[in-house]
C-alpha cells in the first residue's frame, strides 16, 4: 500500500498538530497496533457523514502524516446504514510512540489508558476543543456531558480534576451503565465558562457538541 509503505513524513509533530492529536485521542481518534515488531503505527479517526467540514478541518491540519484521501464506510447499526468519513495517516514512529501512552497494550482491542504527566502539562484550550467536538454534546435534561466511557473511572477522576486545575470547569463522574461512566457538567455557569474559553477556536454554533441532545445536529463548528 503505496500510503502507508513510502514513509514521507516529517521529523516531528508541529504544537498545533500535537495539540489536535491530543484532543482526538481523548475522543474518537485512534491508533493502529503495529503488525509485526518491525512495523510502526499509524492514526486513524471518523465522523458521520454529517460532520463533513470537521473531518475536512482535521484532515487539512494533519495532511503532512497523510498519504491517501477522505474515504466513506458505511456501517449498519441496528438495520439503518450511516456512513462516516474516515483518514488514516502513514505508518511512523511517532505514531507508535503515542500509541504506547494510550493504549494498555499491543492487542487488537486494548483499552485506551490515560498518560497523566503528557495530560497535565499539555492539555490547552485547542486539545479540549477538539475533545469537545469528538466526544461532548450538550443534553437539555442533564446538562453537558463527555463521551468518556472509553477511560475508566480513576482516568476520568483525573480528567476532572485536570479540567479544574487548569481551566477552572467543574465536573463530575456520573454512572451510565454497570461499569461505565461519562464525565458531566451540569452547572450551566460552568459549561458556560468551558463555551468562553474554546469560543476562540470557534467561528459559529453549528456544532452537534453545543446544539440540544434532542436536535443534536452533528453540522459541526468551523475552527480558525
């Protein structure tokens, strides 16, 4: 696969880069386990097909890893057919290297983990804008709330504590299902606050992550 064997990419990630990997990673991006002790990793991530200008947005901001164009899948979840956009970079070290932060292990279908000290001193303002568009959205009944169930509890008890410490927002952990929690921020002053501080990565309001759950939109928000 011409896109993934002819390793063209750059020496190093760029601070805006990182910080947009960063912030995947704690929502819907991922990366591939390597294939045999010789191979290296490469980072993968998809929207639906209604966040067209998003996928778009992170594709153009990272196009200096990726060897192919946006491509669609489409999924059948109980009966229906959605498609996401999807983009996998080329194969690299640095790749690698971040995957054995966040994930538990080489196997297939190893959990992510949560690397506390690359968290606490490199989670900005852009990295939590991306975490927002990948993973919140805003329910009328319960307030804003993190797609986090990906992390267990101890990760996200420090995510809420990484929110505070660093930018002032308030959260807690509420139980979704047996075993399995989101993070949650009900005081509406608060996410409020969190609206303020991404507001500059932001140019409109159309993102699924700040419409109502029940008119949850997915038109996603332009960054600058």
């Amino acid at each position: 696969n011409k896109c993934e064997s002819l390793n063209l990419c750059p020496d190093d990630f760029t601070s805006e880069e990182f910080d947009i990997l960063l912030g995947s990673l704690l929502g819907d991006g991922a990366i591939s386990r390597q294939k045999g002790p010789q191979s290296e990793c490469c980072f993968y991530e998809g929207h639906s097909i209604k966040q067209t200008e998003y996928i778009e947005y992170k594709y153009n901001k990272l196009k200096r890893w990726i060897g192919c164009n946006i491509y669609p899948l489409k999924h059948n979840l109980d009966g229906k057919i959605h498609t996401t956009l999807n983009f996998v970079t080329r194969r690299n070290k640095k790749f690698t290297d971040l995957r054995t932060l966040f994930y538990m292990n080489n196997k297939k279908k190893s959990s992510k983990i949560l690397p506390f000290d690359l968290i606490s001193t490199k989670l900005n303002s852009l990295s939590l804008a991306i975490w927002v568009m990948d993973d919140g959205y805003n329910r009328y009944d319960r307030g804003f709330e993190f797609c986090s169930e990906s992390f267990c509890e101890k990760d996200q008890k420090y995510l809420i504590d990484i929110l505070s410490q660093k930018f002032g927002i308030q959260s807690h952990i509420g139980r979704i299902r047996k075993s399995e929690y989101r993070i949650k921020i009900k005081n509406r002053c608060h996410a409020k606050a969190m609206h303020t501080l991404l507001q500059k990565h932001m140019q409109t309001e159309k993102s699924s992550s700040w419409h109502s759950y029940r008119k949850r939109q997915c038109s996603i928000t332009l960054f600058n």
